[in-house]
C-alpha cells in the first residue's frame, strides 16, 4: 500500500459501550417496561441494537405526573445556585463519559465519529455549563424568573444528544421539568443520558424520558398537564402542533426544516468558501435543518468554484461511521434514504445535471453519495424541498440584489451564509436576508451563548444565548 | 522585466483566504488517523522527503561529514534522505561525503538567512555554491522589499537568481513568519512561481512562527492552482519547527488532500528538518518491531 492509495481503516472501538439488550422508559428517576417495546437500529449495518419501550398513554400520563410532582416540590422552588450545581454536575459528567457517549451516537444515528468526538459532545457539554451558570442570574436576563411548569419536548434523530441538551439545559435552568420524547431512530444517547441524570443524583421526576414514534410524540404534545411544548423536527408535523396546541395556554416553540442559501460572491476567499460549502451540505450527511442547500453562486465564478468543489468532493471519504477517517457517514434510516432518492430522482426528471464522486458504498446499511446538481432551476422541487440528506443544488444570480431574492424566495428562513471579502457587502446583505442566522465566511457555527431560530416556515421562538431563556420562563 | 504594477494586477487578483477557514481546514485534515500500513508507507515517503539540515554557525567539516553519513545509512531497509541542507562554505565537503549516493546537496544561499546584502553579493554565493556541487539552491526573499510593496525588485531577484543557479534546483523562501498574513503567503508564493521557482519553501528555521499547519494548506493550494492555470509543476517545502512523525505525517496528509497524491514525491515535497529523522526511525522501528527502542539506539547525527 502506498500512501497515496488512501488511509487503513482506524476504527473507534465499541468496548467503551456497555449496550443494554432492551431499555425502558425512564420515569420519576427510574427505568420501567412499557407493554410495547421496538427496535433500533444501526443504520451502518442495518444490525439491531436493542429493544426500546414504547410509551404508551398511561407512561405519558405518569411521566407527566412526575414532572409535576418534582416541578411543585423540589425543582420550582429550589434556589437558582443550587440547580446550578445539578447542571454543573452533568455536564461534567457528559465530558467524562463523552468517549462512550460519542460511539453510541455514531452506532444509533449513523453519524461519523469524527463529528460525534469533535461537535456533538463538546457541544452538548458546552450547553449544559453555559445553562448551568444562567441558573442563579435568571434577573439579569430580563424574562423574569418565574418557570413555566412542566415542558414537552419532542426532539429530531439528526442530532440526538445535542438537542436533548438544547432543550433539557435551559428547561432546567429556569426551573421546568421535563419529559422529553426522542427520536424513534434514535433513543439510546437520550437513554444514556437518563443515567447521567441518577449518576448526578437529579431529583426523581425533573428529567422524564418516554421513548416511542409519533403516536407517543402526540400524546406527549398533547397532555393537558403540560405547559410547554417545544418540538424539533419537520415543518408539517411541527403545523400539526401548532394546531393541537392552538386555543390551550400551552407555550409553543418550533424550530423546524430550512432550505438555507450559500451565497458565494465573485471576491470570495474561493477556498474556504468551498470548504464552508461542503461544510453547510456535507457536515452530518446534510441531515441539518440550517444546512446550506441552495449554493447561489455568481456565474461569473460560478464554473471555477463547481470545479474547485467537485474536486474537494472527490477527497470526501464516505462509510463505516466508527472509522475516524470517515467524513460522511450512514443516512439515518431507510425511509430518510427513500425520501433522498425521490427527490434526487425528481431533480434529474425535471432536467438538472446530477454529479456525485465515485466512492464505493458498503453493500449494507443506508448510503448515498455526496451529491451536486448544477442547472438547477428556482422552480425545481430540489430547489424548494427539504432534501434533509446529503444533495446540494446549485443555482446562479448576477447581481447582490438578485442573490438576496433568490435566497429568500423560499417559505423557509432558518439559516444563510455569505461569502465575500468585502465587508460592507456582507452587512448590507446579511440586513436583507430573512433567516434566523447568517453566517459570514463560514457556515455551521455552533455556540451556546448564541441564540438560533428560524424565520416563516422555519418556525419560531429561540433556543441558546439569552434570548434562548424567554421560551422557558412566564413573563408576569 | 514584469513591472511592479502588473505583478500588483496579478498578485492582487488571487482569492483573498480566510483566516478563520483556513485554519479550520488545517486544523480538521489534522484529525486524519495514520495507522498502520499506511503509516509505514508514510513514514517511509517522509524519511525520503527530508532535507537533513545543519545551520549553524558553529558547523565545521566533521559536523557535515557526519551528517552526510547520517542520510545515506538511515536504517537498515530504510530510503535515504531527500538531500544535505548546509552552508555554502561546506558545499564540497557535502559533495565529497555524499558523491555517488543519490542524496541532493542543498546549500543556502542569498545572504541567509536575513537576505540583506547587496544583489552582487547574492549571485556570488549562489554561483560558488553551484560551482563548488551543490545541486539544489535554498535563497531567502527580500522580505523588505516584499512589505514594502516592491514586487518588482523580489521579482527579479528571484530571476537573477534562478539564472545563477543553473541546472541546480531554485528553492524560495518566503519566511512566512515574517510575512504574517495568509494573504501575503499567498501572493509571494506566486510571485515566486512566476520568477521561475522549482520550489516554495516557507522558512528559514531562524524565524517564529515557521512551517505552521496553515500556511503549508495555503502554499500547496498556491502549487495546485498555479499548475492547473500555469500548466508548471512547483514543489513546496515546509521548515522549521517540524520535528515529530505526527508533524511530518500530518504534513502529508495535506499533500495528499490538498495539493493531490501528484505531490507525493521528494521530487516535488520536502521537508527541512534537523531532528526529525530520528523520530521517524524510531517510529518506523516500534511499527516493524512493537515496541520503542531508547534514542540512544539511534546516531544523533
């Protein structure tokens, strides 16, 4: 072998990961069967991982009950400082188990490790000690300090751990209790996650964990004894909500699909422009709600960025999510994988150009290559749909103002990126842009302290930063 | 005679780099896992990559003596080094240690590593380095002229030089460290390709920060580009401060993602180093045997 060939295979072990055979619901600090039980599965292999419990009306009737009881007792009067402390405590307890926690990631959701060990789980601490510290300063904030009661928090499978932490972290530091429902596809971190809460001696009943589909997920939503709903995930069940929620006191934030643009202009730095490109559709197998989807680039650079991005594509290595090489990894599952081709398919039917690197796919488990289409039309569907995998369409623009137009032209507005050298293009076009974030020079930037949300169909309300707290305290 | 203006024209129409990406870029492709056959094969590449250098004020005949043995008997089944780097003053001494090896003599020249002489004292080092057998020429740039915008007097320097130099091979250094941004990295790299380059180096070893992560990202960039545009292949050379396998293997791992596997080759990537081919001996040993030998089983020099 030389070593232009490629790399050997540098596999993460799965010895770190002491995997249950079947998992309960975590209810009022302790695991319980459910009459009903389903499978995970690893996406990579296709292989089952174990039998979860599928939470039924009377284990959501109970886990809400118990999120009561310890919102009423224990956790709503309990002073800031001290629920600090909890926080505190779990996050460290997140970065010691963070090997193990990063494996079993990469085995449930088909993510590659090397996105696991450097994003998800220094992200998922990072939340927890930034909420922990909001906890004893809540007056400082300016949203009161007065908790909203018990949250219902339905959460994606793209990153299961991180959004957990999204929502569990300021929940708690505002002094909610939680039920929190995992994604079908991927409930083991959230259940890992379950023994972190009893490791730290969390109080019964302040974290509550109900695992099952939708079915679970509406009842959940649902329950007259929630006071908040807090969903993410796709825009037409996050409607549903919104409709089931209406005329209640419940709260309700939504941070849903996305069909975010990359504008790349004639001055950008070229090269990490394409890296931010690859960044914005590639980064998680493009399973990211503010992925950048649509690639406006200006034609007059058009042809030597696609030629600078096809060939970064070429070093893309794709497969076994556990090798610490691979960039991207297994899509979630088979219906996600369905969903992908479709829309890919409708892309070559209504007459754009489909490019993908050649890479071989393990014969097993859920792939699809990193895909380009160019001579991509505004009114195709891959140009309006959320693909939700790893496909970017590119489209052109001539001027700033046409750019702004097309990037907005879209019912979503949850993420865009701008990539220029000018910085005074940069500021006038970030200002006309209808997204909840705009990322300069970059994409996919992640950080506690700063605030995320979408705009439209994207949803509302904000997770993160100080503005990230108003979802979870009453304002009197 | 290209004028200043037109270089400005050029130099200035390259994409800017974004320090934040380019970082990040460098810090990502240095995640990449080198493990087993790959390693070998790795180490093995970079042990023939390495330009075995001695710059001191200090080296006196027997010093260059032994290093030359030093390239040649690396380890038993092991490549020799890339070249010898010393000072123009030890050229035949190199010539004689090395003749019928198949090693490179590589001599500083230019006034190194400071450049600050006049440009009739730079030809003659080049010239009686070349004279004296060295086979590959490593010059420093006018880092002044550079900063004060003086691309034409750099520009032909370089010419000047690579006109002394003969059949020997042009290695610039651009003392990246003392061009501080990626942008300048970027553009003195071209204007250097342009003046006729065989290589681009980043460093003396005599300056802080040296051959850092991003600044080779950006010089093999600088080589990818100007070969698809120019149609000339231009080596790069990173030096200074590399000095562990880890450095060297992840050095590698940018050739190969950035610049494209084409640049795995001693013909076209070298790296200046004095002390890292021992690392790489003992790297290449614990692979081959399973465990770590002490640095006294390995020659200092």
């Amino acid at each position: 072998m030389t070593f232009a060939d490629g790399y050997a295979p540098a596999p993460e072990s799965t010895s770190v990961v002491d995997l249950r055979a079947d998992y309960g619901l975590f209810i009022d600090g302790a695991f319980t069967a459910a009459k009903e039980t389903f499978e995970t599965v690893n996406p990579a292999t296709e292989e089952v991982l174990a039998e979860v419990a599928l939470a039924g009306a009377e284990d959501v009737d109970r886990a809400v009950a118990a999120a009561r009881t310890a919102f009423e007792n224990v956790w709503g009067p309990m002073p800031g400082a001290e629920r600090a402390k909890y926080l505190f405590r779990i996050a460290r307890l997140i970065q010691e188990r963070s090997r193990e926690l990063a494996v079993l990631e990469s085995l449930d959701n088909g993510k590659p490790i090397r996105e696991t060990r450097d994003f998800d789980l220094p992200q998922v601490a990072a939340h927890f000690f930034y909420h922990a510290g909001w906890a004893d300063k809540l007056e400082h904030a300016g949203y009161g300090t007065t908790p909203l009661g018990v949250a219902a928090q339905v959460i994606p499978w793209n990153f299961p751990l991180l959004m957990l932490a999204w929502k569990i972290a300021p929940a708690l530091a505002c002094g909610n209790t939680v039920v929190l429902k995992p994604a079908e596809t991927t409930p083991l971190t959230a259940l890992a996650f379950a023994e972190i809460c009893r490791q730290a001696e969390l109080p019964p009943g302040v974290v509550n964990i109900v695992t099952g589909a939708g079915e679970t997920g509406r009842l959940l939503v649902e329950h007259p004894g929630v006071d908040k709903v807090a969903f993410t995930g796709s825009t037409a069940v996050g409607k549903s909500i919104a409709r089931s929620v209406a005329g209640t006191s419940k709260r309700l934030g939504l941070e849903l699909g996305g069909k975010g643009a990359n504008i790349v202009f004639d001055d950008a730095p070229l090269d990490e422009a394409v890296e931010g490109i690859v960044n914005a559709i590639f980064f998680n197998q493009g399973h990211v709600c503010c992925a950048g989807s649509r690639l406006l680039a200006q034609e007059s650079v058009a042809e030597e960025l696609l030629a600078r991005l096809r060939a970064r594509m070429a070093t893309l290595v794709v497969g076994d999510p556990l090798d610490k090489n691979t960039d991207v990894g297994a899509i979630n599952s088979a219906a996600q994988l369905a969903r992908i081709r479709e829309l890919v398919d409708a892309g070559t039917a209504e007459g754009a150009e489909v490019w993908a690197p050649s890479c071989d796919l393990p014969e097993r488990g859920f792939w699809f290559a990193p895909t380009v289409f160019t001579e991509v039309a505004a009114s195709h569907r891959i140009a309006r749909e959320e693909i939700f995998g790893p496909v970017l369409s590119v489209l052109t623009f001539r001027t700033p103002a046409e750019a702004v137009e097309k990037a907005n032209n879209t019912p979503y507005g949850l993420s865009a990126g701008i990539w220029t050298e000018k910085g005074s293009r940069i500021l006038a076009v970030a200002d006309k842009l209808r997204a909840g974030v705009v990322w300069a020079n970059t994409f996919n930037q992640f950080d506690p302290a700063s605030p995320f949300g979408g705009f439209k169909e994207s949803g509302h309300g904000r997770e993160g930063g100080r503005q990230g707290l108003e979802a979870y305290l009453a304002q009197s | 005679m290209t004028s200043t203006t037109e270089l400005r024209r050029v130099l200035y129409g390259l994409p800017g780099v974004d320090e934040f990406g380019a970082r990040a870029r460098a810090a990502r492709l240095a995640t990449r896992s080198v493990k087993n056959e790959s390693k070998a094969a790795a180490i093995d590449l970079a042990i023939s990559m390495v330009d075995l250098t001695t710059l001191e004020g200090a080296d006196t005949p027997g010093k260059v003596r032994a290093l030359c043995g030093k390239a040649v008997h690396t380890a038993p089944g092991a490549p020799t080094v890339g070249a010898v780097c010393v000072y123009p003053d030890l050229v035949k001494v190199a010539v004689e240690a090395l003749a019928d090896t198949g090693v490179g003599i590589a001599s500083v020249a230019t006034a190194f590593p400071s450049g600050r002489a006049p440009l009739a004292v730079k030809l003659a080092d080049t010239r009686q380095a070349v004279l004296d057998g060295a086979t590959e020429i490593d010059m420093v740039i006018d880092r002044g002229a550079y900063l004060a915008g003086d691309y034409a007097k750099v520009f032909d320097e370089i010419t000047a030089v690579k006109d002394a130099c003969g059949d020997a091979h042009l290695k610039v250094i651009l003392e990246t460290g003392e061009l501080a941004t990626y942008d300048n990295v970027r553009r003195a790299s071209w204007l250097a390709m342009l003046a006729g380059a065989d290589f681009i180096k980043t460093s003396t070893g005599k300056i802080q920060p040296a051959a850092t992560a991003p600044v080779v990202l950006v010089m093999l960039e600088a080589v990818r580009d100007f070969a698809a545009e120019r149609g000339r292949i231009v080596g790069v050379k990173p030096a200074g401060g590399i000095r562990t396998t880890k450095d060297a293997l992840k050095m590698l791992v940018q050739v190969r993602e950035v610049a494209g596997p084409r640049w795995l080759d001693p013909a076209l990537f070298r790296i200046g180093a004095s002390s890292l081919l021992n690392d790489l001996l003992m790297q290449r040993e614990k692979l081959a045997t399973g465990v770590y030998s002490g640095p006294d089983y390995f020659s200092l020099d």
